[in-house]
C-alpha cells in the first residue's frame, strides 16, 4: 500500500509539473518566433517616423532591436545589390525598389504604403516671400535640390517640368535631408524637400505648397529582403509598418495613404 500511495504521489507531482510548464508565460520574442536583429535600409525622408515605428516595433517584440540606416533611395538599392547586410528595404520610389527586385534581391513583392509629396521648403518666417515654383528664379534666389537620381530630385525635376520653370540650384544634395539642411542652416533661401520632411523641422523652417507637386507625388515601397539574416523579424517588421498602428503614426507625419 506505502509503495502504491508513493506512486501516486510522485506521478501527482509530475503532474502538477507539466502542468506549470504549460502555463508559464513565454518570452514575447520567442513565442512569437521574433527576436534578434532587424536591419532596415530606409529612405531619408523615413527617418523620424521609422526611429518612432522601430522603438515601437521593440516594444512589441521584447528582445529585437532595430538598426536603421538612412540614406537616399538610389544609395540604399546599390548598397543592397553590393552585398550589404540588410532585413528590409523601403525606398521613397518604386524606380529605386526595381532596381533592388530586378536584381533577385526582393523577397516576394513590394507593397506600397504610403505617398509623400513636395513642399517648398524656406526659412521662418519667408523672408524673399516665396509663395510659388517661380519665384525660386528670382534675382539672388538660392536653391538647393536633390540630385535627379534621388526620388525627391527626380520629383522635384517633374514639378518644375509641369510648372515650366528653370532654375540653377547652387547644391545638389544626395539625399532629402540634406537638401533641407542648407535652408536651416541658412545656406539657401529654398530647397524642394517632402512635406513630412517639412513638417519635422517645423521649428526651423515653413512649408510652401505649390499646386504642381500634386503631379510629382511619390509612392514609397517596402520589401523584406531575400538574404535577409532575419526573415522572421524582417517579415514581422514589415507586417507592423503595413498595420493600423504603422499607417496611423505614418499619416501622422505627413505621408498619405496609397
């Protein structure tokens, strides 16, 4: 009977056992199969809203950690085609996304999933009162603009296309936020930058709306990457910024919906 009653017991404690196991609480990463690194080459413009997203990504997924490396579009998709190590990519053109996918590099399609659009970007307060495209022309105007490989520049080149205007910048600047460093540095008098871009230097700057840059708007894709080291993470990434929440804190910004 004591060894029967011993049994009994032990097989209880067993019992009891696989049963805390199976109710301990996992790890958010791993439960979810999301942890480690997520390295995401992004376009320039990008910047604050996928600092934000990405510290909010972390905080979803307890154990991951974004790195982001920010640059222009067009950098961004030959570093990729070069080798570079990188989860996800989102460029601010479809033109730059192709040159990543036609390569091999994508993995699946890209989706769309936002829209941004130019303003022109000028000192607070407007001192030589620019209100439009053609006032950029005028005597002792200085500009800076994007390089034409770069979507803002070759945006930017459309817009004044449509708008028939010709103007000489004195810099052309690789990529969006260096376009908008020289007119808060007070090295320019106006850059064509993005709205959202715009919009977070607000402190420094005002934005001019002009009615061609409705002709010039730019659709940005994100894509997870073929040799991406982490698929999971990456995938997982790209599921947040499509989410609810990514949209929100994206229009938020000043990017509009596709």
């Amino acid at each position: 009977m004591r060894t029967t009653v011993a049994a009994l017991a032990a097989l209880t404690v067993v019992g009891v056992a696989a049963c805390g196991n199976d109710t301990d609480p996992q790890p958010a990463g791993s439960a979810t199969g999301v942890t480690g690194p997520v390295t995401v080459f992004a376009a320039a413009s990008l910047t604050e809203s996928f600092t934000t997203l990405g510290r909010e990504f972390e905080a979803a997924h307890p154990g991951t950690k974004v790195t982001f490396n920010f640059a222009g579009s067009s950098a961004l998709a030959t570093q990729i085609n070069q080798g570079a190590p990188a989860d996800v990519f989102a460029s601010a053109a479809p033109k730059n996304m192709a040159t990543v996918t036609d390569a091999g590099n994508g993995d699946g399609s890209p989706t769309t999933f936002v829209r941004n659009q130019l303003v022109i970007a000028v000192p607070k307060g407007n001192p030589k009162k620019i209100a439009g495209l053609a006032d950029l022309t005028g005597p002792g105007v200085k500009v800076a603009l994007c390089a034409e490989q770069v979507p803002c520049g070759a945006a930017a080149a459309k817009a004044l296309a449509t708008a028939k205007v010709t103007l000489t910048p004195v810099t052309l600047e690789q990529d969006v936020k260096g376009a908008l460093s020289k007119v808060k540095l007070g090295e320019v008098d106006a850059a064509l930058v993005y709205r959202t871009d715009a919009r977070a230097a607000a402190a420094d700057v005002d934005g001019i709306e002009f009615p061609e840059s409705a002709g010039a708007i730019n659709d940005y894709p994100i894509i997870v990457l073929k040799n991406a080291a982490n698929k999971a993470g990456a995938q997982a990434f790209v599921a947040y910024v499509l989410s609810d929440l990514g949209r929100t804190a994206l229009t938020n910004a000043g990017f509009q919906a596709p």
